[in-house]
C-alpha cells in the first residue's frame, strides 16, 4: 500500500500572532548524565578551560534553543541555591531525592551562565517552592538580579561575577500538582505561595516575567481545577501559566502516538479558556500566557518498571537515566508537537523541549567519545532555524482515521510562518498515516513567494530507525519534491513523516 496516494488541498491561511522566539527554549535539569559526561566534561578531548565539550556546545548552538529552564524539574523542589555558589572545593555534596543520585554541585549558577553566554542562550531560573518558600525566592533573585550595594549582590560579586545575572523569567516551583514531587501541596495551597512569592518578588525587581505551575499532565485528575484555583490567587501577579506534556508509544498504538498533538491541541486551549475566563472574572487586566515548559517524547513507563534507581545505600553520582534513543516514529511525533506549538503561538509565547543533552534529549555524548544527534534533533533545528515571523494555521480538507486514544484525527496536520521582513514563508507539515503518502497542495499565493529555498523530510521505511552511538547517521533529513507553481506549492508527504519547506 505504501505506493498509494491521497490527494489534499490546505486553502487560505488565518494569522494567528507573532512567533515568540523563547518558544525554541530548551530545559537542563540536574539529572543523569545532563550536565556531568554531557554538557561538562573537563577530560573530554574537547572541553574548554572551563570543562565544557566545545562538541556539545556546537550541536547546541546548531539546535537553536533560545531560552534554557534550570536547574529543573523536579531536582529543584529540594534543592539549596546557596550549594551551587562560591568556591568549588567547598560546596557541599548533597543527596538529590528526585532522581536517586548524588548532586556534587561541582557546576552551579555561575558556571551554568558560563555555558549559556557560550551557546547564546538566556537563563529562565526555577525557585524551589517544595521545600523552601518566599524568603528564599527572595534571597535567590537580589543574588542574581540587584547589581550592587546588599549582602548577597556583593556575595555574588565575592564569587566571580561583579555584574547581576539579570534573569528575566523566573519559575515559580515546579509541578507542584504531582503526588512524586517533593513538598506537594493542593492547588489552593500551591496558589496562596505562588502568590505571596510573586508579590514579594515583583517588589524586589518588577521587570521579571513570572511562570506559575499548571498541570504536569493533561491526564492529572486536578487537571482543570487545578489551573482555575491557582490562576484565581495569582492572576493579577504571573505572566505564564505552565503546561507539561510528554508522549510514548503504547502497547503497540503507533496510529495513537502519531497523533500525540491532538492531546497537546487540547492541553493548550483548556488552558488558555480557563485562563481568560478567570481574567474576566475577577476583572484582571493581566492576559497569563501559556510557558508550555516541559515537552517531549518520552518513555517513562520504561524509566518506572527498569531504570528507577532505589536504596538507602545507592546513590550514584551521574548514573544513566532517561537515555532514551528516538526512532523516526518518535521524531515525526515531536515535530508534529512543534506545529501545535506553532498554531498556538498566540498564546504560547514560551516553551521548553525537555531535555537536551542525555536525558530524553536531540543530543547524546559518550564519555571521552563524540556526540551525535538523534533523529528529534532535525525537527527542532530546522524548525526554530526556519520559523520566522507570524504563524498562521492553514485551512485543511484533510481526511481522518480513528484512534483508541483520540478518536477521529486528521491525517495532516499543517502550519506556516512568515517573516513580514524579508516576504520568506516556511511551512511545516505531518503525515500520520502509515501507509500511505499525501500529496498536498498549499495555497501561498497571498504571501507572494515563488520558489523553493530549501526542503527537508523526515522519513525512512523503517519507522522505528534510529541514530546511535555505532551508527550516528543512520537517519538524516533529505530534500523533498517540493515545488511553487501558480501561487501554490506541491509537495509529497510520505508515510510517516515531518516534513518543512522554506519558500522565498
């Protein structure tokens, strides 16, 4: 059947709003091997004088995250920023109850921004609201933000750093909706925190940009209520609310999992209704955006029932977790989760791929070895290369096919950005059946653009292919035949496959 072709049109494009470039952010967590054997690595061939893999700083940069979230997750619902400054040699080892291991603090917030000033990204900071609260948020952000004059400025300045880190968006705990994070609380608990600690924190600094926690899952029991009692304590005082999502293929449901972005969809915009319904309720004349802060692939039933590391006596330092290695399967998945994001950019105007080196990350190392990309990275670096602008959803007629999951989904799914700058348009486009190829036409008269400039697709008759350390090139984005003609671009979908083109 994989010869078959359906024929689609996608008509006239509705702009939905300019394309935030914080939406290709990126989230390092202390977990595994992210940090230790991933982005720092003082023995590495390729490190710096600072430690750091000049490899991995590369592919970083490549990749194009804008924004990173650190340093979690759950790490930091335990965790004491006071560890992570100072001199080295004096930091205190600590036992990280998240994950399992041993925190040697060896790299902490001055040398992190050290990495982010090296790939060109900013720093979003994550407060620990678990088992900390207001006071120290407090003491964190005149640590990082006041330049001079204080106690703890004038600590910072002790420690290496004479200029304040001016960090911009600031996390206000995490997940705190979850039963597995430490310091759980209710949602009118977590509220009534959440904003006694951004009132404070704005009257200490009121440019920053605050995240309130939403739900950890679409699939939580609160999800919902949740979002509609915090949102109604902190309305007034955050700028985001936060949506994380992660998606796998179960029990053999690939025709589910290709249609991971219908759940993302409906994430998204029950969220922004409650959100706007709560604004005019209580007359708040602060519009809360959507920070969707955690996304990804991720098999974590597999983490649950073979990786989870357990023992009183068994805290390794920089074990091997959550290394998950993506098919292409998984990589037109995640590209399909970065054209929801897209049509949504409206009101998600920040987001972080979860993670990005090691943990369920585009990017795997070795120790004293190269790294190389899996096959999630091409979506996200082409995308956040090539999506420029505004974005606009495209008016589909495609077909659907039923799922155990989702029900009736389409079989395409389409967006477009343009960049009013320079006339370029890009267009990115999904193929969820499997077996079938899609030949679609997309009306680009109304952008004037007559050409292609570059195209790429993600396929391979193997769906389940897969970059490793044996074989790093294994899947790799090709050319596609797409072509403008009369105003309208042609291009073949096949099965199973992400596909973008940039037109000129």
């Amino acid at each position: 059947m994989k010869n078959d072709h359906l024929a689609i049109r996608a008509g006239a494009a509705r702009r939905v709003g300019v394309v935030d470039r914080r939406l290709f952010g990126g989230f390092v967590e202390h977990l595994g091997r992210h940090i230790y054997d991933g982005i720092y690595e003082p023995t590495h061939p390729t490190a710096d004088t600072e430690g750091w893999r000049t490899d991995v700083i590369e592919l970083v940069k490549e990749l194009g995250v804008d924004t990173i979230r650190y340093p979690g997750g759950n790490f930091v619902s335990a965790f004491q920023w006071e560890d992570s400054v100072g001199p080295v040699e004096e930091r205190p080892r600590r036992l990280d109850l998240a994950w399992h291991s041993t925190e040697t603090n060896e790299v902490g917030l001055h040398e992190f921004h050290s990495w982010l000033e090296k790939v060109g990204s900013d720093l979003m900071l994550a407060v620990n609201l678990g088992t900390r609260g207001t006071k120290e948020a407090l003491e964190l952000l005149e640590y990082a933000n006041v330049p001079e004059g204080t106690a703890l400025s004038e600590q910072r300045r002790r420690n290496g750093r004479d200029a304040p880190f001016e960090v911009g968006m600031w996390c206000l705990g995490n997940e705190m909706d979850g039963p597995w994070q430490i310091g759980h609380r209710s949602a009118e608990d977590y509220g009534k925190l959440a904003a006694r600690t951004a009132r404070a924190m704005r009257q200490l600094d009121d440019r920053i940009q605050l995240v309130a926690c939403g739900s950890s899952s679409s699939q939580m029991p609160t999800f919902g209520t949740w979002e509609r009692t915090v949102l109604e304590h902190t309305a007034g005082l955050v700028d985001f609310i936060s949506c994380h999502a992660y998606y796998e293929e179960r029990d053999g449901d690939l025709g589910s999992f290709l249609a991971s972005a219908v759940d993302m969809d409906h994430f998204i915009e029950t969220v922004v209704a409650i959100a706007d319904e709560v604004k005019a309720r209580l007359g708040s004349d602060r519009t809360v955006n959507i920070s969707f802060d955690e996304w990804n692939v991720w098999y974590n039933t597999r983490f649950e029932n073979v990786d989870k590391i357990e023992g009183i006596d068994n805290w390794p330092t920089a074990p091997r977790l959550l290394e998950d290695v993506y098919s292409v399967a998984d990589a037109v998945v995640f590209g399909s989760l970065l054209i929801s994001l897209l049509k949504h950019a409206d009101r998600v105007t920040s987001a972080s791929l979860a993670q990005l080196v090691n943990v369920i990350a585009p990017i795997m190392t070795e120790p004293g070895g190269p790294a190389w990309r899996q096959t999630t990275f091409f979506p996200f670096a082409i995308t956040s290369r090539l999506a420029r602008g505004s974005a606009h959803v495209l008016s589909l007629d495609a077909p659907t096919y039923d799922t155990r999951r989702h029900g009736e989904v389409p079989l395409v799914d389409a967006v477009a950005t343009h960049d009013e700058s320079d006339g370029t348009v890009a267009v990115f486009l999904v193929n969820r059946s499997t077996a079938v190829s899609v030949q679609v036409a997309v009306d680009v008269g109304e952008f004037g653009v007559s050409d292609v400039h570059e195209s790429h697709v993600v396929h391979d008759e193997d769906v389940y292919a897969k970059n490793t350390l044996h074989e790093p090139d294994r899947v790799v984005p090709r050319r596609s035949d797409a072509a403008v003609a009369d105003g309208t671009l042609h291009v073949t979908l096949p099965p199973v496959s992400w596909t973008a083109v940039a037109l000129r």
